[in-house]
C-alpha cells in the first residue's frame, strides 16, 4: 500500500516540476543557531541553552535579530558572531551585546556585507559569555533554512569503462527539509539504444560502485522521475551525497556496463535547479519541449553561472531575463554553447538589486526556436531558500491575556511548495511543566483550533511537521500561532503568532512600526466599489495595504504614506471579483505584515 501511495504521488510531485506553472513565492534569508555549553573551545558544564535567529530584509541591509538564553550562570556579558566551523575558534563579524535586553536579544540592526558571504557555507557561530564564564559559556552554529539540490551531468566521457557516447543526461534532485524522501528528474537525450537499466549507485569517480537504487520504473519519453524513500536509503545518504560519494548511470543494450553517467554534486545552501517548459511561457505554446537550468552563485555573491540542457527542440537563442512569473521582462544575458554541444552555460556578473531579484525567484530561462521566436519553453529560478519568520511567545498575545511571568521566542521556516514546516521554540519561566504544546490556526486576538502538535521538550522544543498547502497559506498571511499550555493555563499560559518579526511589547525596540498599528478599523464589510482604512501609527513609514484572496493570491496592492498619528485611507477595490479576502498591511520588502481584517466582496 505505502509503495502504491508514493507512486501516486511521485505522478503529482511530476506534474507539479515538470507541467505547472510557478506562482510568485517569496522566500527569505534566515538563519538559526542552538546554543550549548558542549560546543564551547572547551566544552562548558552547564545547562544553559539558547536559540538566535538572524532574518535579512530583502535587500541584505538588515538583520532582524531575536534570541533567548535559558538557564545559563550569571548575567550576560558578552554575545558575538564570529567566522569559524564547528570545533573552529575565529574573528568576531559582528558584536550582538547592545541587543541584549535582560536574557534576549530583539533589534534590527545593520550588518556587514562579509557576514552573508560566511553564513551560507555554515562557517559563523554565536558565542555568549556571562559573569559565570567570562571566556564564553553557550556556543551554537549557524544553519540556513534552506532546502537542498544536488544535480548529475551525464556523458560517456565519465562511464566506466568510457564510452564514445554523444548522449547527454542533465538533471537533480531535490530535498525539502522535512521530507520522506528525495525527488528526482533528469532528462536523457541521443542516446544509442534500448535503455536496459538506470540506477543511483554509490561510490567514486572511476570506480564501479554498488547499486543503491533502480531508478528504471521512472523512465518515459525523455525523462526519469520519482520519489526515492529514506528509508530505502543508506542512512547517511544525504551526507555522503554532500560529499559526492553518489553517481547515476544508463546503461543500454549497446553499452550494458553504461553508456552516460555523472557523479552527483551538491550546490549549496542558496542555487536553484529548476525546470524548462512549456506551461512557464507566457503564452503558453504547447510544446514537448523539455530543460532543466542549473544556477549557482559565487562565494562572493556576485556572480552566477548558469548551465541549461533541453530535449525535444532545436534553440535558436537561450536568453535570461528578470522578471516576475507569467510577465514577460527584459533581457539580462544569453548564453552560448560550452565545450559539451549539448550544453549551454555562461557565469555573469549581478549586482545586489540583482541578487536580490535571484533570491526572490525573478529570474528566468526563455529558449527560443525558429518557430517560436519569442519564446517556446521558459524556467523560472525557483531557489532553495525557505519563507521564514521569527517571533515571539508572551502572555499579551494569549486570548484573554494571562498573568505569566512565561517568555519564548521562536523560529519557523516553510519551503516554497507549502508542504513542511520546521521550527524552533525556546521558553522560559513559564509557571511548570509544558503539557501540550500546539500549532493553532487563527489571525491574532483571535482563538482558533489546534492543526498540529508539538513535542513538550524543555526548554527548547524542535519539529519538523508535514502540513497541507492551505496550512502554509495561512502561515504566510500570519494566521497561524503556537500555544504552550501548563496545569495552571489549561487554555495556554503564552502564545507566539507565527509572523516575520512579531514581537512582544517587552522587546519592542527596533522592530518594524507595521507591528505597532494601532486602533484599526475597515469599513464597509461586504464592500463593493471602495474600502475605508483608519488607524493610528506611532510613526511615520512607507507601507502597503495587500489583498489576497481565499486561496492566498495577491490580488491587489495599495501603497500609502503613514504619518505619525491617526489617518483614514480610502482604497478603490472597483474591478475585483465577487469573494472572500485578507487584508494585510506590510512594509514594501514584505519584511514585516500585520493582519487587519477578513472582507467580503459582493455586487
């Protein structure tokens, strides 16, 4: 039965590569440490623990910093960021300690360029030191919320023995943080016969390895594709993968030792490997076509090489341009044959706006034919990053508020598909024991249903949960909330609402004014032609006003100029179809949102 399910779904997840087409997701730099005496240069005995989450606006200006220290000795004296590995000792990037306020850190503060170039090959660690241990107590890594590609490039010249082979397989695989299992596509072109087998094998360059799994049953019309179970696996078969311990081969009835093969390769915490076709393009023509680029940055963030293979078509141009899905933007590069003639690739230069349009999935492949001179099949570089968030946990955001002296803060990530969620939760002086802790689905100063649970570990509470898509369209329009309940809160004692830079009054300096919205009120609801907004900011800040629909599209974007104060904005909605929408105030890098009211549309 569960072999038949995952066949089933390997058919979706195949559709979804190969066939749709991407909506505009927009994923977020964000990176996380867990704090332990054990990773101190010495090893500390201590039972304090701590969790910091670092959250970059879009343009990379900025971090939103937020942390919680539990059960160290003494006060704090000192937090740092510094440039080294794990068991490493290295220079400080970046001092923390003017974040502090009592045992957290909540600010949003400027930081350097270098600090993003080391945080992604996971080489900068947080170090605390208190009156207790002036040479550091807590240490933790730091991990980027990403998801992982690896990718193959198959010719003979790498079959063993070699074959004189034209053909050519290009492809990946792809892990969602949290998944089951991997996902695999790769496309096969030219090649001499019958194909008699395609397997994953382990083991090095030039060598005959051992067969891990038959990838065979996936192959059809060009392409092989499917979902391969961990638990089908070697258990540390992702990191083996890492380090290019794996290859794939095809072998056929001219070649039975393997006609095309490639070692598999990871890219790194922040590349795309993204599928070409024709449901992308704008029309869409149609077509069997068929590619798949790879996109991978430079150490210095100033750079990508860019390398596209395609099947069923003959190019007559492979352009690159920016622009959002289903619009047509301008063009960037173009890309020329490489050494192999199957293969396109070109490194080019980007600037930070640029990086910036790569990390929010802006850039795209469009091939053009002779008889689709404007286009016929087209990718967008849909990335690895995760929509992230951090928040935290209090007493005032529980429905009616509670008298603890309970704090946490938190950290979630979602991948682009809305299929997992992973998360992070660090409590403190809460009146006991957890015994439920949940994710609960309802805007804030509203209560709402338990969707998931979460384990009651203390004091820190880890998870990664599978969710449905509807689950991570609510996470991003901020309707969602975790809930820690004790014996002397059977209805929660504190609650967190899952949203980027949501922050209680206690540590509010430095966090987005969208948060400190006041006095709201929207009328008419139903509306028709016309929406009234009040409310009353405490400063003066460009924003946004965002309506989405019920299956969370943006359907309408109304920038306006806070001022300190009170004000009322009227918004035209005339032109907007008959339903149900969310209207949500956000800073325009949607860094930061607040939820103001749920609206009908009638006629």
């Amino acid at each position: 039965m569960k072999k038949a399910v995952y066949t089933f779904i390997a058919g979706i997840l195949a559709t979804f590569l190969l066939s749709s087409a991407l909506t505009a997701q927009i994923p977020h730099l964000i990176f996380h440490a867990e704090l332990v005496g054990a990773e101190q240069i010495p090893t500390v005995n201590t039972s304090g623990r701590g969790l910091i989450t670092l959250m970059y606006n879009p343009e990379r200006t900025k971090v939103t910093v937020t942390g919680l220290m539990v059960n160290i000795d003494g006060d704090i004296t000192n937090v740092t960021l510094n440039m080294g590995k794990t068991g490493e000792t290295g220079a400080v990037l970046l001092d923390l300690t003017p974040t502090v306020i009592g045992r957290r850190l909540h600010a949003e503060i400027d930081v350097p360029d270098q600090l993003l170039r080391n945080l992604l090959p996971n080489q900068v660690y947080a170090t605390l030191s208190t009156t207790a241990h002036p040479s550091g107590e807590i240490r933790g890594q730091f991990i980027c919320e990403t998801d992982e590609d690896f990718t193959g490039i198959l010719t003979g010249s790498e079959a063993v023995p070699v074959s004189n082979s034209a053909a050519l397989g290009f492809g990946g695989l792809h892990f969602p943080k949290g998944s089951e299992d991997l996902a695999y596509a790769f496309s096969v072109r030219d090649l001499s016969s019958t194909v008699t087998e395609i397997g994953l094998y382990k083991g090095d360059p030039g060598t005959v390895g051992t067969l891990v799994h038959d990838l065979t049953p996936g192959f059809f019309g060009g392409l092989f594709q499917g979902l391969l179970e961990f638990s089908d696996l070697p258990p540390d078969v992702l990191r083996e993968m890492r380090e290019g311990k794996y290859y794939i081969v095809v072998k056929t009835e001219n070649y039975p030792d393997g006609e095309i093969r490639g070692q598999i390769g990871f890219q790194g915490y922040f590349t795309s490997i993204a599928p070409i076709n024709s449901f992308q393009q704008v029309p869409n023509p149609g077509s069997t076509g068929f590619g798949f680029s790879l996109n991978k940055l430079s150490p210095g963030l100033d750079s990508i090489t860019t390398t596209v293979s395609m099947i069923n078509l003959v190019p007559t141009s492979i352009d690159i341009h920016i622009g959002d899905p289903g619009t047509v933007g301008p063009l960037f590069e173009t890309l020329a044959p490489s050494s192999n003639p199957l293969i396109f690739q070109k490194k080019y230069a980007i600037n930070s706006a640029q990086l910036t349009d790569f990390a929010q999935g802006r850039f795209y492949v469009n091939i053009t034919t002779s008889a689709y001179p404007n286009g016929e099949i087209r990718g967008q570089m849909k990335n690895t990053l995760r929509k992230g968030y951090a928040f935290d946990l209090c007493k005032e955001q529980m429905v009616p508020p509670t008298n603890s002296n309970g704090f946490g803060v938190g950290m979630a990530s979602v991948d682009q598909a809305n299929c997992y969620l992973n998360y992070k939760v660090i409590y403190d002086k809460l009146s006991g024991p957890v015994n439920e802790a949940l994710i609960c689905q309802a805007p804030p100063t509203m209560n709402g249903n338990a969707i998931y649970p979460m384990p009651t570990t203390s004091p820190l509470i880890p998870g990664i949960q599978e969710i449905m898509a509807a689950h991570g369209v609510a996470i991003e329009l901020g309707e969602t909330y975790m809930l820690l309940v004790t014996n002397a809160y059977p209805n929660g004692e504190i609650r967190g609402q899952i949203v980027r830079g949501f922050s209680c009054p206690e540590t509010s300096a430095g966090i987005s004014p969208v948060q400190k919205i006041e006095e709201v009120l929207v009328s008419p609801n139903p509306f028709i032609s016309e929406l009234s907004v009040t409310f009353s900011s405490e400063t003066s800040f460009d924003a946004k006003i965002v309506l989405y629909d019920i299956l969370g599209v943006q359907t309408l974007v109304y920038p306006i100029q806070i001022t300190e104060g009170d004000q009322v904005v009227k918004m035209p909605t005339a032109g907007l179809p008959i339903g149900y929408y969310t209207m949500v105030l956000e800073t325009p890098d949607r860094s930061s949102g607040k939820l103001l009211k749920k609206l009908i549309r009638q006629e």
